[in-house]
C-alpha cells in the first residue's frame, strides 16, 4: 500500500511537472517584439579610417557548411574593409532569430576545421577597450597553407552580450521565463597576418572604429548590453 501510494505521489508530481514546463514554456519571438533591422543596415560602408572593399569576399564554406547554416540562420553578412594603409579585416554576422537553433555550429573553432583548417592556437578569453566599456570576446588562431588567419568573435543573445556554453543557456533561460524565444548574432573579425599580435592589433582598432560608428540600435543588436 505504502509502495502503491509512493507510486502515485510520484506520477502526481511528474504530471505537474510537465505542466508546468508546458505552461511556462516559451511561445513568442522577441524578433516579432521588436522590430530588426537587416544587417546591411546596421554596418556603415566607411567609417574612421576604414573602407568596405566589395572585391575582397571573406572566407566562404563549402556547400554543405553553406547549408547547414542556411539552416541555422536567418541572414548572414560578410564583409570586408580596408583601411588607408590598405590593410585588410574581414567581418562576419550570423543572425538567427531562434538563438535555440543550433548557433554552436557557427563557432569558428566548429567552422573552420570543418573546412580543412587547424587551429594553430585553442580559443581564449581576450579584453577589448572600447569607448562604451571593456568588450569580452573570444580569440584563436586557424591556417590552411599559407593563409594564415587570427579570428575574434563575441555572440550576443537579445540584447545581452554573452559567451556559448552555460553564460549563453542561462541567458536564453531568462528570457524564457517572460516566455520569450529570444534572437541572437554571432559577430566574427579576422583577418590575414603571420604575425598573431599584429593582427588582432589591427583588429582592436577596427572594432573600436566600427563600434563608434554603429547608430545606437545597432551597437545594442551587435554589442549588446553588459555581459552575462
């Protein structure tokens, strides 16, 4: 009697449980809440001493890297600019309106091996000054032959910026408490050098550049707020 009663407490409990998970389960877009603006929009052509060059196209996937993020993403932007000195940095934004949808895949430390690369140096934590306040964001190092390739990149979920793994699951479940499925952009800088310090140098000061540029909504959208 005592196992039977145990037995149903249990299936009581496993019944509310879902229906609680249901009940509080995410159902709107915050991309229908607010409106959003197509990425070309939000990145100026020329801007400080930099300038888009359309002739130069940043490193493309092969077709099926092409599909699985055609999958994943609702738009993608890549671009490339110089600056007077005429070097080179190439920017990349991957935007998904459902954050929940596979935007791991993304990654430069997925994507790039994918595509024939190695990582000549493992992802790691890096600071960058901006005027608004400190930018976390991630760095490593890929090559294939000669081309020789520093990368950083940040993701910001909503309008929080944040990093994959638990910080970028815990902000999702915030806003899924309001019962928001909330959006989220990968924004990728690299560029071509053999020398890693002198390329990530580079790439500071064309972040720094672009962020002052950007109008407000779009340094919410592709830098985010605070960081959790």
């Amino acid at each position: 009697m005592r196992v039977q009663r145990r037995a149903l407490l249990m299936a009581v409990a496993m019944g509310g449980t879902a229906l609680l998970a249901e009940r509080v389960r995410p159902r709107r877009f915050l991309a229908d809440e607010q409106a959003r603006l197509p990425l070309a929009r939000l990145v100026p052509a020329r801007f400080g001493d930099w300038t888009l060059d359309p002739s130069v196209a940043p490193l493309l996937p092969d077709p099926q890297q092409q599909q699985v993020i055609a999958d994943t993403y609702d738009e993608v932007l890549a671009q490339s600019f110089r600056n007077g000195a005429r070097q080179l940095v190439m920017l990349s934004l991957a935007y998904g309106r459902n954050q929940h949808k596979g935007m791991l895949v993304h990654r430069p430390e997925i994507c790039y091996p994918a595509q024939g690369f190695r990582l000549e140096r493992d992802v790691y934590d890096a600071t960058i000054a901006l005027d608004s306040g400190p930018l976390p964001l991630k760095r490593l190092v890929a090559s294939q032959g000669r081309r020789h390739e520093p990368i950083s990149y940040w993701v910001v979920v909503g309008d929080t910026l944040t990093a994959f793994g638990y910080p970028h699951r815990w902000v999702a479940l915030r806003y899924g408490l309001q019962g928001l499925i909330p959006d989220g952009v990968l924004v990728r800088v690299s560029s071509l050098s053999a020398d890693n310090a002198e390329g990530f140098a580079l790439q500071a000061a064309f972040i720094r550049d672009w962020a002052r540029a950007l109008s407000p909504e779009a340094r919410l959208r592709l830098l985010g707020r605070g960081q959790a």
